[in-house]
C-alpha cells in the first residue's frame, strides 16, 4: 500500500509542478497532495508529511477564497489528525469551524451535503469524547 501511496505523491507533485498560475487546477491538485500526504500518515506517523498536508489544504483554500467545501473539509480532517497526535484541542476545534464553513458554504441540494453533515457530526462527537460537554451533542 505504502508503494502506491508514494506513488500517487510523486504523481500529484510532478502535476504541481507542471501546473504554471495559480488557480483552480493547483487548488485542486494541491488539496489532493494532502490528502495522499495524510493516508501517508496514516501508515507512516511521518509528522512532516501531517503538517505539510496542512499548509497544502490552506493553500487550497487560500486559492479558492474559502467557498470549496471540500477543501474545507480536508482541512478540518488534517487538523483532526493533528489533534489525534498532539491532543491539542485547539485543532479539533479549528477542525469543527472549518467543517461547519463547508456546510454553510453547501447548496442544500448538493450531493456533497451529507458527507460535510457527517464530517462535523464527527469532529462534534471526538470533541464530546474529549471534553464530556453536551453542547457538542446538540
């Protein structure tokens, strides 16, 4: 797994580099950097390639004045990894305002709707497990 994982890294930094303005192909292809450098994570503990994954979802965002809900959304999962490494509740709830963003910014129509719906039911729910306060829950 690890094989195809750097493999898909290398790809989607070769496309960055070919990539000439900054617009909407390197928000793209940089939000999709970080997601691969965070399953990298998952494997390999690399704190590097966390963080890394962190300013790349930034930038994404960064480029699209903050109106993607994708975007948005693998930010809030970058900081929820992050704070499953250092406990710092602080990118948990970073993680919840972003993740809330990506609803707000959703059509109620919008195919995407339940699964950003479902990504702040899950920062809620790790931050009720943490703290033990309802008001998470509602």
């Amino acid at each position: 797994m690890l094989v195809h994982l750097d493999a898909s890294v290398l790809a989607t930094k070769q496309a960055i580099d070919a990539i000439t303005d900054d617009g909407a192909a390197l928000a793209n292809c940089s939000n999709t950097l970080s997601y691969w450098l965070q399953n990298r994570f998952m494997v390999t503990e690399d704190d590097a390639g966390r963080e890394k994954a962190i300013q790349l979802s930034q930038k994404a965002i960064e480029l699209t004045s903050a109106c993607n809900a994708r975007y948005l959304s693998n930010l809030a999962a970058s900081l929820k990894i992050r704070f499953s490494v250092t406990g710092e509740l602080k990118n948990l709830e970073d993680g919840i305002v972003l993740a809330k963003q990506a609803v707000s910014v959703t059509e109620s129509d919008d195919p995407e709707l339940p699964k950003c719906l479902n990504n702040l039911g899950n920062h809620l729910s790790n931050k009720h497990l943490v703290t033990g306060s309802l008001e998470d829950l509602e």
